[in-house]
C-alpha cells in the first residue's frame, strides 16, 4: 500500500521557537495532503487541506500566520508552527491522496508528537 | 454536526468475532461509509469503505442495511493487535471531500 512519512516523529522545543514538521508520500504522487491535530484523548481536527502549487485553504478557527503550510511538490508538504507555545503541544497527523487514484482514499502518516516547553 | 454514532467503547476477547456498529441515519445516496483505525500514537488505517453492498476484506467485512442507515464492521477473528480506535465516517467519494472523524469506538480485545 501507499506509504506517507513524517518527520520528525517527535520534538520538544521551547516556547516562542518555530518547528517544521515535514509530510511525504513515498512511493505516490499527491496533489492534495490534509493535515490533522489530535489533543490526548480527543479525535483527529482537521487543520488544513494543502493542495500542491497553491496556497492551503484553513479550517475555521485555525490561525494561517501561526501554522504555515507549504506543499511546494506532489511529493512534499511541511507544516511549520510558529512562535509555538505549549498550548500547541499535540499530536501532528498528515495525510495523502494519491493523484489519479481510483478512488478517494487517504493514507496516513504516522504522526508528529510536538511537546512545547 | 456529526454525521455518524458509534458506542464510545467495547470489549471483545480474543479469537471471536468483534461486531462494531455505527448509525448513520442522515446519509446521502452518493455518500460511501468509510472505516478507520487508530493504533495508540499511530495515524489512522484505512480498513474498508462501501456504498451500498456488503464488502469483504483482507481485514474486515462491512455489512451495510439495505436502507443504508446503519453499518457494522466486522473484525472476524480479534486479535490483541486490532485494540484501537475505529472511525466510521460518511464521505462522498470524489474531489478533495475531506475525512470528519467522530469520537469513535475505542475497541479492547481481551486476552
């Protein structure tokens, strides 16, 4: 199957600093990624959809000045947080789907834990 | 508003068949039910999806109602390894429609 990766799979950093979380699809081509956040004990919030050579459309309530989405190749889209407080530590989720696929499924990645000091 | 309800939690021991049902009573005729899990700290997995007939695989069965308002995932041998999280979402499958994950149900398989 389809296999999308994240880096860092975890990171710890002080508060006021940005930290950029990078999403891959590694063997697929991907217009469009999506990336979640996921609170202990709560179900995944979708933050954004980033499509490819565009700029990222926001869900409602979600700061785009504070999370910066880049998707600059099918291959590549990187979530960076800025001036991260500890209110932003979380569970950093994205997902891919495959360009042409047949149907609309999305793969996911295996998650990015940021712990905000 | 969600589009899906699912029991916040169920047991299952080991060996036997784990039936998860989801109720999802406001579908759309051109919306597919979709089935997730997630692994403690892991991103979600794709189990299955349908439209309106029963579907079958390598992991799982889905059987949907004839009218379509509610479905249940069938894991048919648990193993200690399917204890997660399962997602039910309703979806329509084209376009960048994306995925709206409800609480969900938190499975344990029981040794």
């Amino acid at each position: 199957g389809a296999v999308v990766s994240q880096h860092p799979s975890r990171v710890i950093c002080k508060s006021g600093t940005s930290v950029k979380i990078e999403c891959r699809s590694l063997d697929f081509q991907a217009t469009t990624m999506f990336w979640y956040r996921q609170f202990p004990k709560q179900s995944l919030m979708l933050m954004a959809t980033s499509n490819e050579g565009s700029k990222a459309t926001y869900e409602q309530g979600v700061e785009k000045d504070k999370f910066l989405i880049n998707h600059a190749s099918l291959t590549l889209s990187t979530l960076t947080v800025t001036s991260a407080h500890p209110e932003d530590s979380s569970f950093y989720i994205c997902s891919a789907r495959e360009s042409g696929g047949s149907y609309n499924e999305q793969f996911f990645g295996p998650g990015t834990r940021l712990t905000v000091l | 508003d969600a589009k899906t309800t699912q029991p916040p939690s169920m047991d299952c021991a080991e060996g036997r068949a784990a039936n998860l049902p989801c109720n999802h009573s406001t579908i759309s005729g051109n919306e597919y039910v979709y089935w997730y899990r997630q692994i403690h700290s892991q991103g979600p997995q794709y189990i299955i999806h349908g439209l309106k007939n029963n579907e079958t695989n390598e992991m799982a069965s889905l059987i949907i109602t004839e009218d379509r308002k509610s479905s249940t995932l069938i894991l048919p041998h648990a193993t200690l390894r399917d204890t997660a999280v399962y997602y039910c979402i309703v979806r329509v499958n084209f376009g960048n429609e994306k995925l709206t994950f409800g609480t969900g149900t938190r499975l344990t398989i029981i040794p």
